[in-house]
C-alpha cells in the first residue's frame, strides 16, 4: 500500500505540473482528492489494514494528500500569474503601423456661420452688435415702436403671452418678442444720436409651421439715426449689405408696403435662389422671396425715445436670417435648419 500512495503521489504531482488551465486543474483535483477520486479510496482501505500498520501508512497517507494540495495551490497561482501577464502584454501591445481613428470634429452650425457673415459686414460700415431680452415687454415690443394696443398690426403678430397671474404683472404685458425691433427703443433710450446698431436674436409667433414659416425664427435688427439720413441711404446700405452675403450677382427689387414703426415702408426682395426666379414652393411660385423689410424709422417712435424728430432721421431694417440661410444655401425647407440629423449638418 505505501507503494501504491507513492505512485499516486508521483503520478498527481507531475499531471498537475503540466495543467496550465483551472479547469483541468479542477479535473484533476477531484480525480485524486474528489469522494471516489484515488488517494480517497486508498485511504478508505487503510481501515482494513491490521492494526499496528494503520499509524504508518496514515501518515504517508496524509503525507501524500499535503503534497498533492501544496501542488494544486502552487499550480494555480501560477495559473494565475500567467494570465494576468498575458493581459497585460495585450494592453501594452501597439502597433503603429495601423491607421488611427480620426476623431468627429464638430464645426459651427449654417445660422451662426452665417450670422457670424452678417455680424462682420455690419462691423464694416461702423454698426455695433447689441443683445437683448427674448421676454419683451409689451411696452418695447409694440407700444415704443408706434404699434398702440388697438392697433390693427398687432393681429399679424401672433403673438406669445406669457401666464404671469401668479405675479404682480398686468396680464399681457409680458410676452416673447415677437420682433427683435424690440431692442430699438432700449438702445435708442440710452444712446443719443447718431446711433448704428444690429440686433441678432431669435423671435416667437404662434404661427402655422411651412417650408418658409417657422414659430421660431431669427432676424437681425439694424436701425441707423442720424441728421440728414435719407430713403436712399437705406437702398444703398441694404443693397451693399445683401450683395456682400449673397454674391454680386444677385437681384433685387424693393416694393412699398406698411409697417406702424417705418415711413415710408419698404419690403425687399430678392431672386428666390432655389429655383431661380422660376416659381418654386420656397417662393409660393412668385420668383421673389421677402428677406428684409425696412423703412425710414417713423417720427412717433423718434419722440417716443426722447429723439427730436425734427432735427434727426432715421432708417431701420431687419433681415431674416433664417430665410437668408436657406437662400444662400438653396435649401427648400426651413426646417431642415433645426434639423439635428447629422447628415444635413454634416454639408455644411
Ligand atoms: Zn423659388
């Protein structure tokens, strides 16, 4: 019998040295030291031994079973070791020669691009750049710019309330701009003439959503006051202005119209750029495209800012920008400017 546990010990010992697995680890644990495995059932014999022979062969026994469990535990540390080096040589294993993975560079998106273009052409013939409030008053968005509350015009502005009978304010004074012309009265206030400003901002009307027709849409504001400011002084301004931003070969024509806070009105248009002048749904088959309405600033609106209309004159205009993206880009839906879909903000 002590033959036998020798042999055992030998043949579990140099089996388990070559395992470089746990689960045939495992296998082999339970081959040797498992219920039925082979050193138990030897050791389940040494009971019938005769007497005196038992303490001997017990302890070569449990001689045998330390060996093959130092074995196994010495084995699967090493098992151990030789993964967490095999790991680590994978992380720390580049191969230079493989292209790398260009990162996603983001870029402005067409209305800022544009706006930016906007901002730059004003700059050079002397306007400043100002910013405002897109919760107006009703005083600044309609009262200061000659639109009083029973004026016909304001139907034409649908215009957003805002749920103020939690607050102290008198219902329907607070409302989102509905023009960014609003701004005219705060600057015109605190500036004496001559002034030159533009005003970007976004603007809100509860309005029906089309191809050319947003609830949301952007315009920058510009107005000039000064002493001897003429209607062709605004013809000339808007016609430099728009031929910077749309190229020179552009077509324009302006048509008289009406607006409370100008006099007189004038509605330009320019050549719709998505079909050419042919008639598209962009343009409701006219050719033409609405881009800045304008006019030489209304003397009710000089008075009300403090200005002496007698002494000085003024024009005013605001371009949609949002119409004049989609105009320099032929694009036929302005919907597709708060489009998030990659593939449209990608072309730009
Ligand atoms: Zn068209």
């Amino acid at each position: 019998m002590e033959e036998e546990l020798i042999q055992i010990k030998n043949t579990a010992v140099s089996l388990i040295l070559d395992i470089l697995d746990r689960k045939t680890l495992e296998e082999v644990k339970l081959q040797f030291l498992g219920r039925s495995g082979k050193l138990t059932l030897v050791i389940k014999e040494i009971a019938k031994l005769p007497k005196e022979d038992r303490p001997e062969v017990g302890r070569l026994a449990n001689e045998v079973k330390k060996a093959i469990e130092d074995t196994i535990a010495n084995q699967e540390l090493r098992i151990r070791q030789l993964t967490d080096q095999e790991s680590g040589e994978r992380k720390e294993k580049i191969d230079t020669s493989v292209p790398g993975i260009k990162p996603d560079i983001g870029h402005l998106h067409p209305m800022t691009q544009v706006l930016m273009d906007v901002v730059d052409v004003f700059k050079t013939i002397g306007f400043q750049v100002a910013d405002g409030p897109e919760i107006e008053t009703d005083y600044y968005n309609f009262e200061v710019l000659n639109i009083p509350k029973d004026h016909p015009s304001r139907d034409t502005q649908q215009t957003l309330f805002l749920d103020t009978r939690k607050s102290k304010v008198v219902p329907g004074e607070v409302i989102l701009r509905t023009q960014t012309s609003a701004m005219q009265g705060r600057i015109m206030e605190k500036i004496k003439p001559p002034v030159r400003a533009i005003v970007p901002g976004k603007n809100f009307r509860y309005e029906q959503v089309d191809a050319s027709h947003g609830f949301e849409f952007w315009q920058v504001e510009g107005f000039l006051v000064d002493t001897s400011v003429r209607l062709t002084d605004l013809f000339g301004t808007i016609d430099y202005v728009l031929r910077k931003l749309m190229g020179e070969g552009i077509k324009l024509k302006f048509a008289t119209t009406n607006f409370p806070f100008v006099e007189p009105g004038v509605d330009t248009y320019i050549q719709c750029t998505v079909c050419n002048g042919r008639g598209c749904s962009f343009c409701k088959q006219s050719g033409w495209s609405e881009i800045m309405p304008a006019g030489m600033i209304h003397p009710n609106v000089l008075k009300a800012v403090g200005y002496d209309s007698q002494k000085v004159t003024g024009f005013a205009f605001a371009i949609g920008l949002s119409r004049l993206v989609t105009l320099r880009y032929q694009m036929d839906d302005l919907r597709l400017l708060t489009n998030p879909d990659m593939r449209i903000l990608e072309q730009f």
